[in-house]
C-alpha cells in the first residue's frame, strides 16, 4: 500500500503550472480598472453602513426585495476582489438619487419633484455629508481612517451645476440642489499606492459614531425618498500573463 502525499501533490501542480500552464506566474499585466458597491441607503438612519459584503447576484443588505446587478456592483466576491491583484490609487464615494422613476409614488407621480418637492431631501443630504468615518481594513489591519468621506473623498464626477430650476409658483420651492464634488481635482489620492493581493479579504464601512445618520423618511411629499450610496477604488488590476 502507497501513502498519499499531498504536499508532493501541489508541489507537482505548482510545477506543471509554471512550466505548462496558460499563465506565466513570471509577468503580470496592469490594467486600469475600478471596483465600486452601492447600496442602499438606511432611510431611517443607521449607525453604521458595510460595503462590498454582498456581491453581483446577491440581495442588497439594507434592501432585502433588491438583487444587486452590475449596476450597484462588480464584485465578484464578498470583501475580496477574487483572483485578481489590485493597486488601490484613488478612493471615492458616491451619493446618489434613484432615479425619479424608481421612487415610490408620490414622487414619481409628482411633475414639479425636481423643481420644487427635492427641498427637505437636499437638507438631509447636506447634513449627511459632514458625517461619518470610512474605515477600511485589510486582513486584520486598518489602513484607512477617513472623517467626513464624502467631502474627502467625492466621486470627482458629474454635471457641474451653475443653477437648477425652480418653480416659484409652488409653496416650499426648490432653495438648493446638494452635489459631492465633480472636479477630478477633489478626489483622494491614495500615496504610495496600496497593494491588495490576490484572495485577500478586506472591510469597507461608514460608521456614524456620535449620533445615527440623517433620517429621509417622509421628506418629499410625506413620502420617503430612496438613495444609494456608494465606494469606488480606482487603481490597477494585476493579472498573470497568458
């Protein structure tokens, strides 16, 4: 009778790999490339909100009747991006409204929403903004301490907004349209770059420590309006030649 050995086993493996296989281990490519998860935001408020825990395919942990698409993400894993390498150069974050026609009735149905019913929203919103802190933990070590994120660090994109419309003629009309900061110039550059290796799990949160987030419920219309927030890192994925 023979002994398995498996330790000689992946060592035969790890041979055949790096003489026969499609990948040479020996060179890797750098592609540009951004990995982002929104979700949704907590329209009561919360103390706390996670990211990129659940990836494509999965429900939205603060949504429980939304499975999330490439639209909300493109993580192919939770807290790890997979068999990939990646060169975190930037870290932004991201407010933004669903889309009109995604609200519940009384404000989908509502023709003067954006000119005139946004108001206690953009409120909410700006006060959003001066909160939080986005901890983000490689393995078991912290690596980024960031108060106030979504000033820190905005999205560096969108419309630049010179002026909005109003529609005077109803009581309560838009004051003010809030906006994270579209200048490229803003966004947080993250010097030296930061490696996360291949397999390698990491936590990404906003944590609202002295008092719980803004709450939206009701704010437009008497009906609650719907958010989503999201964390994007721009770098460089690193893959093994083929």
């Amino acid at each position: 009778m023979i002994a398995a050995n498996p330790g000689g086993a992946a060592q035969s493996l790890g041979t055949l790999a790096t003489t026969v296989g499609s990948a040479d281990w020996s060179r890797w490519t750098n592609n540009r490339f951004t990995f982002y998860d929104y979700v949704d935001y907590p329209t009561a408020g919360t103390n706390e909100i996670q990211f990129f825990t659940q990836p494509q395919g999965s429900v939205d942990t603060y949504n429980a009747t939304k499975v999330k698409t490439l639209e909300q993400t493109n993580m192919p894993e939770s807290r790890s991006f997979g068999r990939v390498g990646f060169r975190v150069r930037q870290i932004r974050t991201h407010i933004r409204i669903k889309p009109k026609n995604r609200q519940a009735t009384g404000i989908s149905n509502q023709t003067n929403t954006i000119t005139s019913l946004y108001e206690g929203l953009m409120n909410a919103l700006a006060d959003l903004v001066h909160q939080g802190t986005l901890l983000i933990n490689i393995g078991q070590k912290e690596f980024w301490d960031l108060p106030q994120p979504f000033i820190t660090c905005p999205p560096g994109f969108g419309c630049t907004i010179l002026s909005h419309g109003t529609n005077a003629a109803v009581s309560g009309s838009q004051g003010m349209w809030f906006q994270q900061s579209p200048s490229p110039e803003d966004i947080y550059q993250v010097n030296p770059e930061q490696l996360i290796e291949a397999g390698q799990t990491f936590s990404v949160r906003i944590t609202f420590d002295k008092a719980n987030s803004p709450a939206l419920t009701y704010l437009v219309n008497n009906t609650t309006p719907q958010v989503e927030i999201g964390v994007l890192f721009e770098g460089y994925v690193l893959r093994p030649m083929q």
